[in-house]
C-alpha cells in the first residue's frame, strides 16, 4: 500500500514536477472528484475508470459483540468501476 508521500514522490519524478506542485494537482483532483460526484455527477477517466455515487438504503444490522441488532442509516457511497483497458492492464490480455 503506497502512502500520500509514497504516491506524491513516484508522480512527481515520473512527470518531472516538484512535489508542491505534484500535490497540488493531485489534491485539485481529488477535489474535483468529489464535487462533481456530491453533486450526482460521475468523472470519468478514460482507459483508468469511472467515479461515480451510489445511495444505500437504512437497513438493519448486527453487532458482532453483542448480536444486538442496530438501525444503520442511509448514506452515498463512493463507487469506481475501472475501464477495460484498466482491467487488461492488470490482468493480461484474454
């Protein structure tokens, strides 16, 4: 698992920018991902994937120390669905 540093320092030497810079872009990203997907938009990259929202439902649940069962509310959750050439990268052409 890389590390913010970790992940910073390899795109800063692989695009040849300082890492104040790299951060920078790599936060307005990040940024923008989140604004575009809070407001029901999805963000697309493509050959890396797709960001995009989903609604859970409230449901029930349990907990696991106790069995005692707990209200779990309803939230939006973060989805990513990676695009073919993503998916070939990783796994090697069929």
């Amino acid at each position: 698992m890389a590390t913010k540093a970790e992940m910073i320092d390899s795109v800063a030497n692989a695009a040849g920018l300082s890492k104040s810079d790299t951060e920078k872009a790599l936060g307005a990203f990040f940024d923008h991902v989140v604004t575009e997907t809070k407001g029901g938009e999805a963000v697309t990259w493509p050959g890396f994937g797709k960001f995009s929202t989903t609604e859970r439902k409230a449901r029930k649940g349990r907990n696991p120390q106790t069995g005692e069962e707990v209200d779990i509310k309803a939230s939006t959750a973060m989805k990513f669905s990676s695009s073919s050439a993503l998916k070939e990268a990783l796994n090697g052409k069929k």
